[in-house]
C-alpha cells in the first residue's frame, strides 16, 4: 500500500530497520510512482511511528 495520498489518515508503521539507510524508496500504489526518499522524511510524510516490525 502507498504510504502517502489517501484522503482520510491512516496508522502507519515505519520500520526502524531503514533508519540506516541513507536512501529509501517507496512506492505511490503503482510502478511507475517509485520515489527516493530518508528515513526521516518517510516518518515525516507519512506522520508514521517507527517500529521494530521484526522478522
């Protein structure tokens, strides 16, 4: 799922295992809407709480 543009907020989870990354991508809900981005900026846009999602 995109995590940016939908009309109502949605709980977003950011995970803490892309903090390291100095660049992250994510996707706009289609191929061609791939977009280099922080980790900060990602917790930023989205309003998401970072969490150790785990493996």
């Amino acid at each position: 799922m995109a995590p940016i543009g939908h009309p109502a907020p949605l709980r977003t989870i950011v995970d803490t295992d892309l903090a390291p990354f100095d660049e992250v991508w994510a996707a706009g809900g289609h191929p061609h809407y791939v977009f280099p981005t922080s980790f900060d900026e990602l917790v930023r846009i989205t309003g998401g709480t970072p969490a150790d999602v785990g493996a």
